[in-house]
C-alpha cells in the first residue's frame, strides 16, 4: 500500500514518472542543498582571498642585489622592482618574506640584508660550507615504480638520519636577523648531518647497492661466476693449442683468478699453491706433462726460477706415487666443490674421458711412458 502524503517531484519542466514520500524528498533535497553548497565552496574561498589579496597593502620596493664573488673583490648589482624571488620567480610580496625564503631555500648562497634609502639592498654571496647531498633516503632515487607492490616479503631498510627539530614559541619578525653580524665573522649555513644519507654503488657493475647487500661485501669477490664461464668459454675458442693445454689454461687462469696473483714475484708461491689445490687433478687427466711446459714456459719469460720448478715438480711426482700405492688424500676445496657441480669447467666427465685419450693420441706419449719421464 502506498504510503499518504505522496507527492510527484518536479524537475524543471519534466515530471519524475515515479511517486517520492516525503521522507525520499527530505533526503534528497538533503543531497541537493549539499552537492550545491559543495560547488559553491571553492567559489567562495577564491572570491575571498582574492578580495584579501587586494586589500593586502603591497610594498612598492626597489631591490637591489649585490653579488660578491671573488673573495669579496668583485660585485655586480641587479636593481628589481618587485618582491619576486630572482630565482624561482616566488611572489613574496613582503620583504621580510622575500629574505625568510632565499635564507631558507636558497642555502648555496649568504644573504645579507643592507637598508637603501630607495628600498632595499641584499648582498649575495657563495656559501663555502653548502652540502649539495641528497638529505631524504638514498635509495628513493635509484628504486624502480611499483617496488612497493612487487615485494613478496619483509625487505631490509637502509638506516637513514632523520632531523627532529623542536618548534619554539614564535618570535616576532624582525628585519635585524638578517642584517649582517658586527664582529665581521661571515655567516656560514652548514648543514646538520653530513655523510650520513649516502648511496653506494657496486664497483664493477656501477649499480646502486641495495640495503639488503650492505652486511654481504661482494667487493672481494675477484672471480664470480659470470666471469669464470667467461674465461672458459674464451679458452676454448683457441685452435691453435691441444686439449692438454686448454685444460691447463683453464685451470691456471681460474686459479689466478681467484687468488689475486699479479706480481711476479707471486708466481713462484702460484705455482706451488697451484700444485697443493691441483695437483691430483692433473695426475687424473694426465696433464703432468703439460703442466712441465707450463712451468718451462714460465721460467722462459723469468717469471719464476729452476728452484720453483724442481719443487713443483718433487710435489707433484710425490702425490703420485701416492696415489699409485691407494693411500687415500684429502680432497681440496676448489676439488671438492667441482665435484659436487658434477662437471668440469661445464663439460662431463665422460668428454674428459674423450679428451684425455685425444690428448694422449696427439702427443704420442703412451701413459706409462709420461710416469716415467715425471
């Protein structure tokens, strides 16, 4: 049943085709009285402050800028007749506001604020203690849009300094605070934190270090694994050297790689160390003999003398013989890590297979014959 009091709602000329009580009425001349006090707000506030920006008595000045450069020795004077910032072009419409705002804003300059009978002069100057540093969190401006959503789970924050300033009563302003000081000092605006907000970067590849990478020094790390596949893939480019010899290459330039070594008073602790880490390597390839031209080759650039070889070589004949009576010897690190990979250098161990008896084929040196002359 319909309830009493019904009334049609009129919308200019048109009839609304659908009855509205009373009640709807009150609710929507509600939304209407609001949605039309709503659009005549901004109207309002924008009449009033410019009926109050028209009443604001202006100060009609003459500004006179003074750069000082050159320690003091050379000036060069700009006259303005407004109260707009020369820099930002700010309408300031005070004096006192125009100096609160290159005081505040403008910190790479010193200003000094001189009475001129015809208005006002400023003396400008290089403030030689402005810190040009970035002051918010470093990595907002390196961080990619969307990191924010793209995180699937906590990430670690980089520590930043934050400036807590309490806010005093007020003062009442005066044009003295920025008249300059009697004792002759200059004013020098130095920055409150400096060197705290930095934003370091990788050394090789030139990208910003992410927090979660500040605890982990990737710095020493000299042979990452990109580059290790890199040198490999290089060496097995060459045609002119035979398997032997690229396996030796690739265990050289791997074991340089990772150690530092480039001295050459280094080389004779090289070649020692390389025998320690690869020694048993080498006598399982059968690169023993490969591995005597190295040496050879490397005493011919002086790089390392007949002592070094005649040890490396007693060192290596040792863990042989070792070997050949089943005593069992401690894995290396570089060794053991290459077995748990389960490849050599990105090749399996049955194309080692192969190569070693292509190498063995090359030369003409039968594997009992290389024991004897090692």
């Amino acid at each position: 049943m319909r309830e009493p009091f019904t009334e049609l709602l009129y919308s200019g000329k048109k009839q609304c085709p659908y009855p509205i009580t009373l009640n709807r009425c009150a609710c929507l001349y509600t939304y209407v009285l609001f949605v039309a006090v709503k659009e005549s707000l901004p109207t309002d506030l924008q009449t009033r402050k410019e009926r109050d920006v028209l009443n604001e008595p202006r100060q009609k000045l003459r500004i006179f800028y003074q750069f000082l450069y050159n320690n003091n020795t050379r000036q060069q004077t700009e006259a303005r007749d407004d109260l707009h910032c020369p820099w930002c072009t700010l309408n300031c419409r005070k004096l006192y506001s125009l100096l609160k705002h290159l005081k505040l804003c403008h910190s790479r300059f010193i200003f000094n604020y001189v009475y001129h009978p015809k208005g006002a002069r400023i003396d400008v100057s290089i403030n030689e203690c402005y810190d040009g540093s970035y002051a918010g969190n470093p990595q907002d401006i390196h961080r990619q849009p969307g990191f924010a959503f793209s995180r699937n789970g906590p990430v670690k924050r980089t520590p930043i300094t934050h400036i807590l300033v309490c806010r005093p009563k007020r003062t009442k302003a005066s044009m003295s605070e920025f008249l300059e000081s009697e004792d002759g000092e200059v004013e020098q605006q130095r920055t409150y934190s400096s060197g705290h907000n930095r934003l370091y970067f990788h050394s090789d590849t030139c990208l910003p270090l992410r927090p979660q990478e500040m605890e982990v020094d990737s710095e020493d790390e000299k042979d990452p694994e990109w580059l290790r596949e890199k040198t490999i893939t290089q060496i097995e480019e060459f045609s002119d050297v035979n398997e032997g010899e690229k396996e030796v290459m690739k265990l050289w330039n791997l074991h340089v790689m990772k150690h530092g070594f480039i001295a050459d008073n280094q080389m004779n602790h090289a070649c020692m160390l390389f025998v320690e880490n690869y020694g048993q390597k080498i006598i399982k390839k059968n690169l023993c003999r490969n591995f005597m031209l190295h040496l050879v080759s490397m005493h011919d650039f002086n790089l390392i003398s007949i002592m070094s070889i005649d040890k490396a070589v007693t060192k290596l004949r040792e863990m042989q013989q070792k070997l050949e009576k089943g005593e069992s010897t401690t894995p290396t690190n570089e060794e053991f890590s290459e077995e748990q990979s389960g490849t050599t250098n990105g090749y399996s161990e049955t194309n080692m297979r192969e190569r070693v008896s292509e190498t063995d084929s090359v030369s003409g040196v039968t594997k009992q014959s290389k024991k004897q002359k090692l």
